[in-house]
C-alpha cells in the first residue's frame, strides 16, 4: 500500500512587527479568507488559534492561505518559544485536524454614490496592496470611504496590527499609492483589526 500523507514543512519569517512572527507550511491551511483573533474569547470559530491561545505567551493569531502569523507578549522572546510553537503547528497540520471553520463576509452596502470610486480603491488595494502586506503576515481590508473629506479608512490585521512601522507603511506607501491611482483619495487612515 502506498503512503501519499504529505510532509509538512515549517519556516518562520520575521515581519516588521518584533513581536510578530510568521509560520509558514507547505499546505494551504486557510484559502480565500483571513481570520484575525485579537483574544482567546475572538477564537472559537477556529480550533487551531483556540489551540494556539493555550500557550501562555501568546497574544494574537492571524491565519490566512498557508502561514499563521502569532503575535507574543513583550516579555517573551522568541528564541525561547519558536521551536514549540513550529512543533505544534507541525504536528497540528500533518494530523489534519481543523484550523478555521469560514465565515461569512458582511459585504459593505455602500451608497450608490461614488460607488465607482470606491470600486476603484477596493481594486487598488487588492492589486497592489494586500499581496505586499500579506508577505509581511498581515492583511488589510477597506473599511470606508468618506466622498466628502477624501478620508479612506482601512482595517490592519495580523502582524499589521500594532506594528511600530505600520504608520509609516501606511503613510508613506498606501497612501501615496492610493493619491497616484485614485485621486479622490486625500488621506489614509487605518484601525487595528
């Protein structure tokens, strides 16, 4: 009888936030979403960031595609919990046990007013945005676009969210992209997801 499990392999990549980590696998674990736990009471539609909260030091879990970005309390160091949190997710994935269950999108209802600019921006940010964001381990996500001011007010999420280089991420690279492509866009805000 052939054996087809597949070997799962796990690496870890920093981000930009020093209290943030990113586990990549070699298996799609999330597809077509992202789920962002602040908190063990924001978890329970995924047994994995459930699992993952059980850890002590432990703060934050962000899954989407294939990696699981966790963020840690201050006074942890990495060095001293990376090798059991990579054994955990490891084991975790080749026993094939659940990691989210999907849930559903509350779609924006936007005026019919300035729907095309706000297509638009909702275009830019999934064309050039998210896919330099998700390399980081976080994601973003639109929020809302006030027509009057030119304020466009965006979610940050996983290693994003808190980030002491976020602000600059957002000011100096989202924002200036969003002037170039969308003029009607003045400013960029954001909220930790």
């Amino acid at each position: 009888m052939e054996n087809t499990t597949t070997v799962i392999d796990i690496y870890t990549e920093a981000t930009p936030n020093p209290e943030t980590l990113k586990f990549v696998v070699n298996k799609m674990l999330f597809e077509n979403n992202s789920a962002d736990f602040q908190n063990i009471e924001s978890a329970k539609s995924s047994p994995l960031a459930m699992d993952l909260f059980g850890f002590p030091f432990v703060k934050g879990v962000f899954i989407m595609n294939n990696f699981v970005t966790i963020t840690k309390h201050p006074e942890t160091i990495w060095e001293d919990i990376m090798p059991s949190l990579k054994a955990f997710i490891k084991k975790y994935v080749q026993d094939d046990r659940p990691i989210a269950y999907k849930v559903e999108e509350v779609k924006n209802t936007e005026p019919l007013v300035g729907e095309a600019v706000v297509s638009k921006i909702k275009e830019v940010l999934e064309n050039y945005v998210k896919p330099a964001v998700e390399m980081d381990g976080g994601a973003i996500q639109y929020k809302e676009f006030d027509e009057e001011t030119g304020v466009l007010n965006v979610m940050l999420q996983g290693s994003c969210s808190g980030c002491p280089s976020s602000m600059i991420t957002l000011k100096s690279g989202i924002e200036n992209l969003m002037k170039r492509m969308v003029p009607e866009v003045k400013e960029v805000t954001a909220d930790a997801g």
